[in-house]
C-alpha cells in the first residue's frame, strides 16, 4: 500500500493528521485566553470539513477517473445521515420530550402507535454503520445497473442522477414517511453512551473523521492505481474503445460508483453527530452542484486536490456567510466560472503541472522556425 503513495499523497495524510491531532492537543492544553488556543467550536467545523473532504473525493472518484458527473452524490450523503440520525433517535429512548421509550418525540407527535418495521435494528450502533454505507450503495447499485446497463452517459446521466436526488428530496419531506418531514432528526444525546456535547466526544468525531478520510483516500488510490483503475481511466477516455478489446465498461464503472456511494454515507454518518441534525435539505439538487464545484476548484482527477477544494470552498462559505451572506451565491458562481475558464485544472492540478513542466522548461527543445532552413 505505501508503494503506491506518492509524495504528494504522503503530504495529504501528514497535513491530516497533523491538522487532527494539533486541533485536538491545543484545544486540551493550551490556555483558553491563549493565541494558541483552538477553541470548540473550531473543533466541530473542522469534522465538518473532513467530511465535506471525504464526500467530495468520492465524487472525485467517479467523476475524475470514471468520467461520471453524478448530480446525486447529495442523496448518498444524506442518506448515510439519516441511517445515522436513526440511530441517535433510538439511543434517545425516554429521554425525549413525551418520556416514549420506544418512539421519537416526531413519531409520538404525529400520533404514531408503533415503530415502523424500517426502524428495527437501528438500536444496534453495528447495524446502524453497516446501514450508513449499505443504504447508499444498494441505491447507487440499483440506479447504476439500470443506467449503465442502457448505456446512459454525459448529460444524461447527470440529470437522472439529479431528478433521484430531487425525488429523494420531495418524498422525505413528507410526515408519513417517518423520518421527520422537514423538521428531520435532531435533539440527538448521545453515542456509544458518551454525551455528544462534551468535549472529548467533538474531539473524537473530529478524529474520527479525518481517519475516515485518511483511509477513503487510501482505498481510492489503491483502486486507481491498479489495474482495475487504469481500465476505469480507459473507459473514461474511450469507452467504446475498451468495449472493443473485450471490457465490459457498465461493470466497472458500476463497482466506482457503487464505492463511492458509500464512502459518502460514510461522510453523511460523521457529519451528523457532528452537526446535531439532519433534515430533507440535505438532499437538495443544489448541494449536488457545490459538491461538483469542491472537485473543480480543487482538481479533477487528483483526490488530494477534491478533499482540498472542498476545504477552500467550504472556509469561503462560513466566511462569506457571515460577513456578506447576499453575495455568497455569486461568489460561489464566479469561483466556479473562473476556475472552467483560467485554471481548468483546478488547485492541485495546476500546481502539479507547474511542478512537471515548469515554465523555463517549456522554452527548452524550441528551435528557431528558420533554423537549418540553409541545409
């Protein structure tokens, strides 16, 4: 596994958990009125942030070394938060608002008499990680046979992908799914028996997160550097071509998105002990979108460069968002605009190709247009 991480990888993961485990150390031991203090909630946005890293490196996944823009990683995301969200609610138990030992507040609320048969084993904090990533990939495993098995690609995969995500989106918003509605899940207390608001427990989830991270990008590269990723890459540069010499193109692409599907449920499950909630916003097509945008601006087809992009736009928002929050969707725009038309790379991209052929270089082997025109 080592052999296959390069230099640029062995510096992600030093910068992760450095990043982790610096955060967790200066806010435990360093003085509170200190510089050097990290403070809680700085804790808390920096989980957030590895797991908006994590989701968008399996998107990166797909769409950089598979050549599928999927508009519906939002829903996988989602989904991986809800499986856990379920499972925050049962942990509850007569601690709610109505004392119901077996029911949500919600469900109690809306006059519901018994759990539904969907609900059952999410009291099982096992069965519940299993379902944040099993939930997810059964729904990128059914949608991608279907589409890759009729051959549905560019475009027209991208909407589809969008229309399940807005359909996921419609049907969660409804009381008598039982999920919440749009309220969703919140009022969370614990996990594994620790308070999810103390100290310890944020700071665990943090870490949580970036070995989470850690380990996504990991398997990704191994997968991409194998050979099973250098078809992949071949499918996404010549489908036709590699179904020529005898590849079935729909199998592999299907294995990627499947993969990256639940890498994202794992992101969502993270995100949400973290946040404290989840709601049917979450599966809005716009954040399908902004995820897109994280892999751009950080670069397509690099992995580092996705979990990076997703970093940097995510810091601009909580920035934006609170000091000019009317322009935060114009700058989102224009960022994403920019980078198309002067760094189609992306960050990492860019940098990586400067450091490959530096600008000096490129004047090097140049002969004169004339020369040896006398010969």
């Amino acid at each position: 596994m080592l052999r296959l991480i390069d230099g640029k990888g062995r510096i992600f993961l030093a910068i992760v958990a450095a990043v982790a485990l610096g955060a967790v150390f200066l806010n435990a031991y360093a003085p509170v009125g200190s510089p050097f203090h990290v403070p809680n909630y700085m804790i808390a946005l920096i989980g957030k942030y590895l797991c908006y890293a994590l989701l968008a490196m399996a998107v990166d996944l797909v769409w950089g070394f598979a050549g599928i823009l999927s508009l519906g990683h939002g829903a996988f995301f989602a989904l991986g938060g809800y499986a856990m969200g379920m499972h925050l609610m049962r942990e509850i138990g007569d601690r709610g608002v109505y004392g119901n030992p077996d029911l949500p507040d919600f469900m109690v609320f809306l006059n519901w008499k018994e759990l539904p048969w969907y609900w059952y084993g999410f009291d099982n904090p096992l069965f519940a990680i299993l379902m944040c990533m099993a939930v997810p990939g059964l729904l990128a495993f059914l949608f991608g046979w279907f589409a890759f098995k009729s051959r549905v690609t560019g475009v027209y995969l991208s909407i589809i992908s969008q229309a399940m995500t807005f359909a996921l989106m419609l049907a969660f918003f409804r009381n008598d799914m039982g999920f919440g509605g749009n309220n969703g899940l919140t009022d969370f207390k614990d996990f594994l028996g620790l308070d999810l608001q103390a100290d310890a427990t944020r700071a665990g989830l943090m870490l949580a997160s970036a070995a989470a991270l850690a380990g996504g990008y990991l398997l990704c590269r191994w997968m991409t550097m194998s050979k099973y990723g250098r078809v992949l890459q071949a499918v996404r540069d010549a489908e036709s071509r590699a179904r020529f010499i005898g590849y079935r193109p729909e199998r592999y692409k299907l294995v990627a998105f499947v993969l990256s599907a639940m890498l994202a449920g794992v992101a969502g499950a993270l995100y949400v002990p973290q946040v404290g909630i989840i709601n049917p916003s979450e599966f809005q097509p716009a954040n399908s979108i902004e995820i897109i945008v994280w892999v751009a601006v950080g670069g397509r087809g690099t992995l580092v460069g996705a979990a990076l992009g997703a970093v940097i736009v995510n810091y601009l928002k909580t920035y934006l968002t609170g000091a000019l929050p009317e322009i935060w969707l114009f700058a989102l725009g224009g960022l994403f605009v920019a980078v198309t038309l002067f760094f189609p790379r992306g960050v990492v991209g860019e940098l990586q190709q400067l450091r490959e052929r530096p600008p000096w270089r490129r004047l090097q082997g140049k002969r004169p247009a004339m020369e040896g025109g006398d010969d």
